[in-house]
C-alpha cells in the first residue's frame, strides 16, 4: 500500500513538473498584450510619428502638447463619453497643435470648443455647446 502511495504521488508530482512548465512558456494571447495600458503622451507621440516626424522630436513635442498631463487621459476619455467623439480624432487634434507649439488645456471652454469645431466642423449646434458646458462644469 505505501508502494502505490509512493509511486502515484511520485507520478502526479512529476507531471506538475513537466506540464507546469509547459503551461507557464505558453505564448500570450493578443488580447491580453492589447490590455496594457498606452499613456497619454506615447499616442500622442504615435500621432506625430505617423504624421512624419521623428521619435525624438515627437517625444518632445508630446510632452509639451497639453497643460495637465496627468489627468489627460481621464479629460479625453470624459470629452469622447460627453462629447460623443472618438478618442483618435481628440488625439489627432493635439498632435496638430503641439505641431505649432500650441499647449492645449481640456480643462479649458475655449479649448474645448475649438477643438470640437475642428473635429465636428464650424457648425456648431446647440446640443454641442451644451454638452460642452456640462462638460466644463464637471471638470
């Protein structure tokens, strides 16, 4: 009895050995390497590098393209949800005007409707201008 004991529990413990190691080099499946988390200032890089400009250079000009960087990727994530854009098209925007040198605050009304007038185009409708005040008044 105790020989049956030994030799199962030596056949499960080396199958944990073998098979767990298996397991733990298995490749990562692309949804769970697509779950990383970006920052705010590598897209906008990425913008500008798919614009034309180098890495360094647009390193330095994503750094400098708006005034809270620590809260823009919650400010773009709430301009998309109120606003009703697309997160590409609000970095898209910041990347052309960190190309002038422009620093864009989203805390800011002007900012906020310039940026939704280039995006949506000059038309402005009311519902736009009061979602961009709700908006505001939240932030």
């Amino acid at each position: 009895m105790k020989n049956r004991i030994l030799f199962i529990g030596s056949i499960i413990f080396a199958s944990s050995v073998v098979f767990g190691e298996i397991l733990v080099t298995l490749p990562q499946s692309a949804q769970m390497v697509s779950q990383i988390p970006v920052s705010f200032e590598e897209e906008i890089e990425a913008q500008l590098v798919s614009r034309g400009l180098e890495e360094q250079a647009a390193k330095e000009f994503s750094q400098n393209s708006v005034e809270d960087v620590h809260n823009a990727m919650l400010l773009t994530y709430m301009i998309t949800t109120k606003l009703g854009i697309e997160r590409t098209q609000v970095h898209a925007y910041i990347a052309s005007q960190s190309l002038f040198q422009k620093c864009v605050d989203l805390r800011s009304h002007d900012d906020v409707v310039a940026m939704l007038q280039k995006i949506k185009g000059v038309s402005m409708h009311k519902e736009d201008l009061k979602a961009i005040e709700e908006y505001i008044a939240i932030v």
